[in-house]
C-alpha cells in the first residue's frame, strides 16, 4: 500500500471511443489541474496509453477522471499495466507511435 503523499507512477491502457474525441488534450487539462505529470498517446489500434505520476492520491483521482473522460468520449475500460518511473515536469501529449 501507498501512502497519500508518495510519488509514483503507473502505465495505462484505456480502451473505448478515445480517438477523434478530444481525449488526449482533455487528459493534459485534467492533469494539470490534478498536478499529474507523465504522457499520453494514442495507439494504432484506437486505445489510448499514458503514464500518470504523481502522489497515490492524485493518480487515483486521475485514474477515475478518466474513466468517465470528455463529454463524446465513451471510455470501455482502463487497464493499469504495470507501474512506471516517475516522469517529471507537465503532462505532455506524445506524437502517436
């Protein structure tokens, strides 16, 4: 278990209506707002994949944002796949792969 204030961060795959919608700038909003840095990205195959970093608190939060996500997204599932390193600085959107 984590403690509220410890940093850390977790690799996601989210799956759904997540391209074309406007997810990746909404999540660099919601990031900032949460004071969430890492990336996002979409992926060839439509889901979109990103890294959170943050305290347990705030990637929480930022997990749970997501999962209801911009007003024409429609999010099927978020898959934490493992956890990261740490990525310092703003949230930024990555070019897709």
């Amino acid at each position: 278990m984590h403690s509220a204030d410890e940093n850390f961060a977790v690799h996601v795959l989210i799956t759904g209506r997540v391209q074309g919608v406007g997810y990746r700038a909404w999540v660099r909003r919601t990031a900032d707002a949460l004071g969430i840095s890492g990336w996002v990205r979409n992926c060839r195959n439509g889901d979109v994949e990103a890294v959170f970093s943050g305290t347990t608190t705030s990637v929480n939060a930022m997990i749970e944002a997501c999962r209801a996500g911009p007003e024409w997204a429609r999010v099927a599932d978020i898959r934490i796949l493992d956890r990261a390193e740490p990525v310092p600085g703003p949230l930024t959107i990555l070019r897709d792969p």
